[in-house]
C-alpha cells in the first residue's frame, strides 16, 4: 500500500494538497449515542463541545490537546467520542515522538496501557505505528487543519 502511494504521489497522479489531510474532526464524535444516555452526560456534552478545537489543535502539534485526543479516542470519553484504539494509540505514539518539552511519566505510562497487549493486538500496534509515522509527517511539516 505504501508502495502504491508513493509511486501515486511521485507520479503527480495524487497529491496532498488537493484534498484534506485529516478527517474532520466531526467524523469522530459518536452520533449513535446521545450523552443523555452517557454515564455522565455532563462531561459528554463538554467534550463534544471541545472536540472540533481541540483535535484541530492536535493536528497542530499542540501536546494537552494530542492527549485529549489520545484519551478520547481509547476510551470514548464518556460515550462523546466512537473510540478507535488503534488510533487513539497511534497519537500516544506520535506524542512520544514529537519530543514535546512536557512530557512526562504519564506519558509512558500511557503508551504502555493504550499500545500494549492488553488494548491492541500486535497488527493493531503495527497499524498504528505506520499511523503514526505519516501523522508525524504531516505535523512535521505544518500541515495540521
């Protein structure tokens, strides 16, 4: 697959800037639950709310906004957000490889929990480090939202 697009993009038969980089954020949130029927509609209302802006500004390279998005994304966030544990450990990834000056223990810790066995399985890993290989490029060079 790899292969194809790079041989795609060398062609100039594909190209980057002719279409969107990253999904868009309101492809994430988790329409077939209300928050009213969440454990607590409060928080999932406040995350539905944030989500467009904070998940813009992890496609930036901000880091709390990265972790928001991890931690969403693994778990769901009270119902607010369809949880993808593969991506949601591909931005764990991508944290730890940005090298943000804030990082911190909890930071490990949550690679360790959300990238290891008993989250993802081994192709999940795989997956989500090739994932999280072209989100760092994309962040690399500026090309968030």
């Amino acid at each position: 697959m790899q292969l194809l697009l790079a041989g795609l993009f060398a062609c100039g038969c594909v190209s980057l800037v002719d279409g969107p980089l990253w999904p868009r954020a309101e492809s994430y949130i988790d329409t077939a639950m209300e928050c009213s029927r969440s454990t607590d509609p409060g928080n999932c209302r406040h995350t539905r709310d944030a989500w467009k802006t904070e998940y813009d500004a992890a496609t930036a390279g901000q880091y709390q906004d990265q972790r928001n998005v991890a931690f969403c994304l693994s778990t769901g966030c009270d119902n607010a957000i369809q949880p993808d544990k593969v991506l949601g450990c591909a931005w764990r990834i991508v944290i730890m490889n940005s090298r943000h000056a804030e990082l911190d223990n909890t930071d490990t810790v949550n690679l360790k929990q959300f990238c290891g066995p008993a989250y993802v399985d081994h192709a999940g890993r795989q997956a989500a480090e090739a994932q999280a290989q072209t989100m760092l490029e994309f962040i690399g060079k500026g090309l968030g939202a």
